[in-house]
C-alpha cells in the first residue's frame, strides 16, 4: 500500500508540475508545445523517467546547456 501511495503522489505531483510549465506564459509557445508533444513530459506514465524529467527540471539553464553539449561531443567522439 505504501507504493501504492507513492506512486499516485508522484504521479500526481508530475502531472501538476508539467501542467504549470504548459501554462506558463513566460515561457515561448515553441518551447510549451515541445513539452506537450514530447513523451517523456506531457504523457510521460514511467516512475523513472518522470523522476529524470523532474531532475532536469531541477537543473539550471547552464548546466542543461553543459549536458547537452556533452552529450553532443560524445555523440560524435563515439
């Protein structure tokens, strides 16, 4: 039951999260719409992967830039 109890929390705490960042007018349409249409945001139902999504919420915009481009140079160093 105490799983139970914590997979609807998270569940729910996700959902109303990514329901704030569609809403949110400060941030561009084009960005809004990438959530939305994104698996891993709007329709994301996987534990895992909503806590991942909410950990690079938590990131700042320079160190999502800094993953990113890391992530790119391994790309092509690989």
């Amino acid at each position: 039951m105490e799983l139970e109890n914590c997979s609807d929390y998270l569940t729910t705490s996700y959902k109303n999260k990514i329901m704030t960042i569609l809403n949110n007018q400060d941030i561009s349409l084009v960005e809004r719409e990438f959530y939305a249409e994104s698996p891993n945001w709007y329709t994301n139902n996987d534990m895992k992967s909503m806590i991942d999504t909410l950990v690079w919420l938590s990131y700042s915009e320079q160190e999502k830039k800094d993953i990113l481009n890391k992530d790119i140079e391994d790309y092509f160093n690989n």
